[in-house]
C-alpha cells in the first residue's frame, strides 16, 4: 500500500518556551506566525511559522507528561518531526508504516493528523495531515511573498 505524498507540510521542532524560541524564528529570521493553539491531547502548544512552501512549527510541551516534554528531557531542544500532507492522515500513516500498523490519529490547524507508528526511520518521525488543495496550493499562507527580513 502506498500513499501520495502531495507536500512537506511542516517541520516540527520541540522547544521549551515558544515565547524564548519565537525570539529566534520570528524577530531574528523572520517568519511570520500564521497560527497558534493549545490542544487538549496531548497538552501542547503549536505555533506555525511561514517558511515559505512549508511552515516550521513550534511544539511545546505544556506539562511533564507528554511525549515532547520525554523527548526534551531526553535530547534537548531540536527538530521533533516532519510532516507532510497527504489525501488521508490516517491511511498515510499507515502506509507509511513498516508493519501497516494503525497510527494515532490527532489534530493541528483543524486538520486530522496521525504519526508513523514505531522507530523513527533514520532517527526522524514522520507525521501525516490531510493536504488541503485551497488551503495548501491557492492560499498565500506557506508561501513567502513580502520581501525578506532584515537579519542583524
């Protein structure tokens, strides 16, 4: 079984602060926040970036329980997984799989998502979402169009 991959969706980066690590991302290489929320399960923070054609998103972990919090404690800050946009999150997952496992299905900007299950391939997890033709092809967002930012 084989899923279209129709796009890197984001880059998902593990953080302690999204306030501290926002000095960086935002202020310093400055992209733009398009999104934010705070999810019920797991209990973390997302913070969306315009990267261009993708979005680098901040994954805070808003209690010691959590994967990402175990992933902090364990390897410091740093990239937590990619994504990439799929027809359908949960069957992507799946297909991706080594064993066709089911995946644990989740959300993000209001979209179904669902990980890899088992070992990180090459030491990188993977997660699919639904891919959105008008929201990801004919929507500015993930697309720079302004000039570049002024770096000190």
């Amino acid at each position: 079984m084989s899923t279209p991959i129709r796009r890197l969706d984001h880059v998902a980066i593990a953080v302690w602060d999204t306030d501290v690590a926002l000095l960086h991302f935002r202020d310093r290489l400055g992209l733009n926040v398009v999104h934010s929320e705070e999810l019920a399960q797991p209990r973390v923070r997302l913070t969306y970036l315009d990267a261009g054609n993708a979005f680098v998103q901040l994954v805070e972990p808003l209690d010691d329980e959590s994967d990402v919090a175990r992933a902090l404690a364990e390897n410091g800050e740093g990239i937590h997984h990619i994504c990439f946009g799929v027809d359908d999150a949960v069957v992507g997952a799946q297909a991706l799989s080594a064993n066709g496992a089911a995946a644990v299905a989740g959300t993000g900007r209001g979209r179904v998502s669902a990980f890899v299950p088992g070992p990180a391939a090459h030491g990188v997890r993977i997660e699919c979402t639904q891919f959105d033709w008008a929201a990801d092809v004919e929507s500015p967002l993930g697309w720079l169009t302004g000039e570049p930012a002024e770096h000190s």
